[in-house]
C-alpha cells in the first residue's frame, strides 16, 4: 500500500487481503491496487476509492472489488456512503461490487448494506460477500458488540423511559421536536434528546438539520427495542389455567365491573386480528392488579401448562392508544408487537407477521399527528 493513505486504512485493507486470502482456496489469486481511480472516463471528474481488491478464480473468472475502508462506520454513515460515495462508485463503474472495511460494523450497519447488496467485512469476523463472477457467497458472524467502544457511550433503548419514547416515534407519524415529545411522554429532554442522537447515528430515525423527527424506520426500531425488552421478564408475570379456556376469559372482559382494575389484551389474541399465523392459545393481559383480576375472572395458578398470563405492567404507556373491540380493551399495535416479538412459542412468528402488516398498513393503525394524538379517544369497534 502507498503512504499517502492513512495508515489506518492501510491496515485494513492489508488485513482484508489476509483475509480473503486465508478464507479463499490457495488457487485464488487475491491482490489490491493502493489508490485506485475508479474511472478515467475524460468527462466525468475522477474519482478515487481506498482501495481496488482483485479476486482471480483459477478457472479464469475475476472480479475487482471497489473498497472503501473506515476506522469506524456507523449504521448513519452507512446510509451516507449508499447516497455519496457508493452511489458515484455504480453510475462510473457498474459492474463492480463495493466493499465496505472496518474495525467493527454494528447489525444496523450489516442489516443497511446488505439491503442495497453491499459487501462488508470487519476485523471481528462479521462478513458478507457476494459475487457474481466468479461466483461466490460467504457470510460469518463476528462480534455483536463493539470491542473498542468509544468513550462517549450513546444512549441505549432500555428501561420504562426508551419503552415510552419507541412507543410515541412508532405510533405517531413525525414531524416533531425534543419538546414536544419530551412533553407528550413526561420524559426530560436531555434524555430525549440523547437517545434521539442515537436512534439517528443508527439509522433507526431521520432528522431534519435542527432536530426534528422527519422520519422512523418502524420494523428495525422495534427490533432494537425488543433486544432489551422482553414481555415475560419486563413485566411482572403471573401464569393462571383458564378451565373452560383461554377464549372463554376473553369474552368476559367486557362484563367486567366498571370498579374492576384495568385489563389490556396484549399477545397472540391481539395480534390474531391484523396478522393471523396459527389459532392463539396463550392469553396475556396487563392488568394493574393481577391478584384481583384472576380472582375476578376464576383463574387458578399454575406453574406448567397455563393459558392466561397476568402482567403487571414495566410502564403506564400500555394503557396508551389502547382499542375497544365488543367490550374487550387490545393494547396498540406497537406494544402488541414488541410482546410478541420477545414471548415463547409461536409469539415471535406472530410478532414478525404483524411487524410486517403494520409496514403495509400505516394508515390503518398509525396516527397521522401529534395533533391527532393529543385529539385521540379509545376506538371502539
């Protein structure tokens, strides 16, 4: 490699030769070229990539990889790269596949390349590379965690207080501030403000240049949330057997005394009614008072082989643009969502159909404003 690189970015490229080299059968010829142009076309300015890998099958087939090498690669400056740098890369030459190099790349940043079909590789061992000519498909998993952190560590989406901020940013459409949403969820700004920071340099969010939220990648942000979330450790829980059945509990929640405490459906019997995968057969209800709701309703405990599960909830936000439907209160999508996606047996299944439907389906569940929210009254259907 020449020394007018950082020298940094020389290390990476030499350690992704080493490794293509150590991982490719040792007939394959892997060499780079240090400063590469990656096209000499007299009308279009130059343009110069870190590095040009040529990968040389013995059967004849050979490929150059346009690389770009960073010392660090958020998933934010992966959506960069896509609409700058990647995007010039394909227009000047079409028929070479990019490679992206770095210490360490988060599952954001994997999960943002891979969808534009951008090959990656970092030291710790997370890999795809996919080629055409020769052909050739390999993916590892490395560190799922950065081993050399910065010492400014972000915000993480963990606790009650991310819980209610994902809540508002997946049930409200944008725009809107720090302050709004810090009023709306009783949360303090700073704290809004640096998780925001977060869920933007992950990509997870858009913001306007003096703050906004101006949009929310609904599916990848409740996957965030739900890697420190989880329905059965988050809440209390207490496990009951319905005797005549779980259905059976369900059709009397609207009979209910009006002095009884809250309940919210949640779960499968929440998310059979947008994205139906299979029969539900587990109950989960947030109820203030469990003790009393299942004398209420004639559960009998159990510690094996129960039907209905009782939660005390992580926070009030699961009682929030909750639906009436023939007398029975269903928690918001969102939340019903995360639950699944985080229970047992068939729930993540459920929890991964319904993701899907509310991405089809914004209209029909997300509110359009802040206005609209602050306007909003339980639907009943």
């Amino acid at each position: 490699m020449t020394a007018n690189r950082p020298s940094e970015e020389n290390t990476l490229i030499d350690q992704a030769v080493s490794w293509f080299r150590s991982n490719l059968p040792t007939n394959w010829k892997v060499d780079a070229t240090s400063q590469a142009m990656a096209s000499q076309d007299p009308a279009r300015p130059p343009r110069v990539v870190d590095a040009l890998i040529s990968i040389q099958a013995p059967q004849g087939g050979a490929t150059n990889l346009l690389v770009e090498a960073k010392s660090t690669f958020a998933p934010r400056d992966a959506q960069r790269f896509l609409s700058g740098m990647a995007s010039q890369f394909r227009i000047l030459n079409p028929n070479y596949p990019i490679l992206v190099v770095a210490p360490w790349l988060s599952e954001r940043a994997q999960e943002v390349l891979a969808a534009e079909e951008i090959n990656y590789l970092d030291l710790t061992g997370n890999v795809r590379i996919a080629l055409n000519y020769p052909p050739l498909f390999i993916t590892y998993k490395g560190a799922s965690r950065n081993p050399a952190p910065s010492p400014r560590s972000a915000a993480r989406l963990k606790g009650p207080k991310a819980g209610r901020l994902v809540r508002l940013l997946v049930d409200v459409t944008p725009p809107y501030g720090v302050s709004q949403i810090a009023e709306i969820t009783g949360l303090a700004p700073g704290y809004v403000s640096r998780l925001l920071e977060s869920l933007d340099e992950d990509a997870l969010i858009g913001r306007a240049r003096r703050g906004q939220v101006v949009s929310v990648d609904i599916p990848p942000l409740l996957r965030r949330w739900t890697q420190t979330y989880d329905v059965f450790k988050s809440n209390e829980t207490s496990s009951f057997v319905a005797p005549q059945g779980p259905e059976e509990i369900l059709s009397r929640l609207g009979s209910l005394q009006s002095d009884s405490p809250p309940v919210v459906v949640t779960g499968s019997f929440s998310a059979v009614r947008f994205a139906p995968v299979a029969a539900p057969s587990l109950l989960v209800l947030y109820c203030s008072e469990p003790s009393v709701m299942a004398k209420a309703l004639g559960l009998l405990p159990a510690d094996r082989g129960s039907n209905v599960v009782l939660l005390r909830p992580f926070d009030p936000v699961v009682w929030e643009r909750t639906t009436e439907v023939s007398g029975a209160t269903y928690a918001a999508v969102s939340q019903t969502a995360a639950d699944c996606l985080t229970g047992n047996g068939r729930m993540p299944a459920e929890g991964e159909a319904l993701t899907t439907w509310m991405e089809d389906n914004l209209s029909q569940w997300r509110l359009p404003s802040l206005s609209a929210l602050r306007n909003q009254a339980p639907t009943v259907a």
